[in-house]
C-alpha cells in the first residue's frame, strides 16, 4: 500500500448527513469515450469534432500526448475539434510522455506509439507507476513491439521503427484497456489482429472505430478482430454522459431521495451498466427514460428513488460490466439489510488503488464490518457511524465515501480527494447542488523524506 508520501493528494472534504438529496443533474462526459476520442480523432484523415468531452485530468493528460506528436487540438469548454493527422504523421515528442494518473491513457498509447517510426517513454504519477503493465506489453511484443519496462511496471520505453503484424491473442482476463491497445497497434499492423476474451468489456473503442470506417471482422464480447493496415475518417459525436460517474448519483439516490433525482443524457453501454442490475437484485428503484443514441451509444435518462436495500451475492458475470462501481456498490452493501459478497474480482485489486482492500478498511472505519477474501470482500449491512477515512489518492473511493455520507449518523472525513478531478472535476458542485453537504479542506502537506 501507498505512504503519505506517495500521492500528490493534499485536500480532503467532510461528507455530512442530510435530509434528502433530489432535482435533476447532467453529469461530465464519459473518460473513456474522451480518451478515445483524442486517440482515434488524432490520426483519421481530416478533422474531427465531438462534443461533451470530458475536461478532467485524465484526459487532458491524453490531450497533452497528442498534442506533444503534433497534432492541433482544439478544446473549447466540452468540445474539442481535432485536426488527424493520419496514420502516419504523429511527430517524435520532444520529452517523456507524463501520464499522470491515468491507466486508459498509459495502455492505449502503448498500443499506438508500438507502431511508430519513432521512439518514446511514457510515465505518469506514482499511483500509475504501480500499475501493472505486463498485460499490454506482452501481447504487444508478440505483434513485434519492442517495449521495456521497469520488472513490468512503468515507464514504458518504446522502441520506434518496428513493423507490427497482426496476432491472435486470448486475453487471460477480460480488459478494454488492453483490448484496446491491440486493435490500436493492429490499425497499423500487416494482417488481421484477433483479441479474444473470456468475457464482455466496454466496447467504445470496437464502436467508435465503426464510426470511423473501420471495417471490424468480428465485434461481439468473445472475439473482436480487424484487418490492417486501416484508414479512419473523421467523426463528429456528442459523447454520452459518464456511466461511472453518474453510478455515484444513483446510489445517493437510493439512499437519500424521496422525492427522486434525475440524471439525464447517461451512457448506457451494455457493457458499461452491472451496476444497474446489482442495484435492482437489491431492491433499488430505478428507471431509464428517454433512451435514445448518442452517435454509436445508446443515453437515457435515469430515475432513482431511496430504497429499502438488501444484501445480495454478487454474480460474477457481472464484475467487468460494473468493474469500476465496485467502491459505490460496497457503500450501497454498508447500507443494505443482511450481506453483500463479491468474488471473481481480483482485477480491483490493481486499479487506482487495491480497491477490496481501501474499501474495507474505510468501511470498518466508518462502522461497518467487512471481510476481506482473495479475490473479493463480504459486508455486512448495518449503522454507518461517520467517521474519518482515507481515499488513498483513488478518485473513486474518494466519492463513495461522499455518497456514505449522505445517510451516515454523523460526518464522514475523507482525506486525499484531490484526484476527484482525474474523472469528475466538478463533483463537489454538483454534489451540493443536489443536497449533499460536502465541505473541502486542505491539508498540510506530508513531509516527504
Ligand atoms: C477502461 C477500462 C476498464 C476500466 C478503466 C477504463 C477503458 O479497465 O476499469 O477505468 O477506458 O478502457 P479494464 O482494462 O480492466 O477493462
């Protein structure tokens, strides 16, 4: 686990309880459409515009990237307009390529720098300097790659000048990330590229590459392949609002809403939307309205009511398609009647941080009795005291325990929250804005040494 040292996280906030949260909210653009938004936009033939881009950390940092291989971005509050550059006209960055926190960024870029004729590093924060990349680097190198890495571990030092070929790989887990970055690096490669999965994961990058011409030879939740080298067009989308970070707003809505809270224009992917059916098997009373498409994804609007919760065994078919809700999920587990169990969800323990492990601890902080296993983690249901917690400088964790808040008995502290603003920059607004009571503070800083 982290030190104090280790994070760049100085402020924090108190999460206090409150009567009711309700009215209507739009939340920020989906991170993942963004990330692949620039990626994709960047190296069509001609110019791009999508709008709703998500302007947090995380994608700016892949805003930056591209940028630095010449490409002209242009970003004006959400949208952005990308003049491509075609598959051959990225430019060799003058410096390493910082990353910050974002995993996205870090493996996707791996996928496409792979196939360049010039060399590059890519880092980022120490959160994303403990992430493991052997799972991309792997694959890649099987296509022709040649990448080294710290015992697997970032930076990546990417070798340029490598004709890549396409493969056919079986992914030991299921990963968009990787995914990903493979029919990134086969856009470029000789042949076809096949990447197949032991189970569904997101599908923006399959979805957005249609959009843009690409003829994908398979695109179902097994096996997903394309044949290179590929041409894309350019593209003009509204991304859809992010699932993930609505997620924290359906589960404050069952906690707290008596009247209801709408979150209008949601992403709503299949293969983005467990958490719905996780929260539903517990009782949850929620409704998508108006569902509609956005470009190549399907938006609705989602209704939530405070519910009467109960414990539940968590299918494992489930864990990829809520894979980063698993945090809210636990705070929704704090709050149900009986026990909630989750396994087959090893993968959470390599995410921003081990997040079985951080939620356990915060929960048992909090009042709640929890047990962690292996590849998972049991709650037991029963009174969230308040108390204070530590986000470890993981974004998600940080707004869970905001939402615990809302119905906690006394105020929830929680420390290291300046991450918030890698996926949801202006979470505190619109938290309040919608009844939370959340009030920042700053820490002093750790002394590092
Ligand atoms: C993402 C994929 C997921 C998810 C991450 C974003 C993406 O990771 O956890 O936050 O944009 O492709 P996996 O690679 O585990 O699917």
């Amino acid at each position: 686990m982290e030190n104090d040292s280790l994070t760049k996280s100085s402020g924090g906030f108190f999460s206090r309880p409150v009567k009711t949260v309700g009215g209507e909210l739009v939340v920020p653009g989906d991170k993942s459409i963004s990330h692949r938004a620039i990626l994709l936009g960047s190296i069509s033939d001609g110019i791009s515009n999508f709008q709703g881009f998500l302007n947090s950390d995380d994608c700016l940092a892949t805003m930056m990237a591209l940028r630095s291989m010449g490409v002209h971005i242009n970003l004006e509050g959400t949208d952005v307009r990308i003049v491509g550059v075609g598959l051959q006209g990225l430019t060799m960055p003058k410096k390493q390529l910082d990353l910050g926190n974002s995993g996205t960024a870090m493996r996707l870029l791996a996928g496409m720098l792979s196939a360049q004729s010039f060399s590059s590093v890519l880092t980022g924060d120490e959160s994303l300097r403990a992430r493991p990349m052997k799972r991309v680097t792997v694959p890649l190198s099987k296509m022709g790659s040649v990448i080294n890495t710290e015992d697997g571990l970032p930076p990546l030092r990417i070798q340029g000048g490598n004709n890549l070929v396409g493969i056919d790989y079986t992914l030991p887990i299921a990963s968009a990330q990787v995914k990903s970055a493979l029919l990134i690096a086969g856009l470029w490669a000789k042949g076809p590229t096949i990447v197949r999965s032991p189970g569904p994961s997101r599908d923006h990058t399959e979805r957005m590459l249609k959009s843009m011409g690409v003829g994908m030879l398979n695109h179902t939740e097994e096996v997903v392949s394309l044949d290179g080298p590929a041409t894309l067009k350019p593209t003009d989308q509204t991304i859809p609002g992010d699932f993930s970070s609505a997620a924290f707003f359906i589960v404050a809505g069952l906690l707290a809403s008596h009247e209801g809270l709408l979150i209008r224009n949601v992403g709503i992917n299949p293969t983005r939307t467990g958490l719905l059916t996780i929260l539903k098997k517990m009782g949850g009373s929620i409704d998508l309205l108006n569902k509609r498409e956005f470009g190549t994804e399907p938006v609705a609007d989602i209704f939530v009511k405070k519910s009467k919760l109960k414990g539940i065994e968590i299918d494992q078919n489930l864990v990829p398609l809520a894979i980063d809700e698993f945090p809210v999920i636990f705070v929704a587990a704090a709050y149900a009647d009986g026990y909630t169990t989750v396994a087959g969800a090893q993968e959470l323990r390599y995410k921003e941080s081990d997040r079985l492990h951080v939620m356990s601890i915060g929960l048992q902080e909090i009042g709640i009795e929890t047990k962690e296993i292996d590849d998972g983690l049991i709650i037991k249901g029963g009174v969230v005291h308040g108390g204070c917690v530590d986000s470890y400088g993981d974004h998600r964790i940080a707004m869970s325990f905001a939402v615990a808040g809302l119905a906690s008995q006394a105020v929830i502290q929680v420390k290291r929250t300046d991450e918030v603003s890698t996926s949801f920059p202006n979470f505190l607004e619109l938290a309040n804005s919608s009844g939370f009571a959340i009030e920042p503070f700053i820490a002093a800083k750790p002394l590092k040494g």
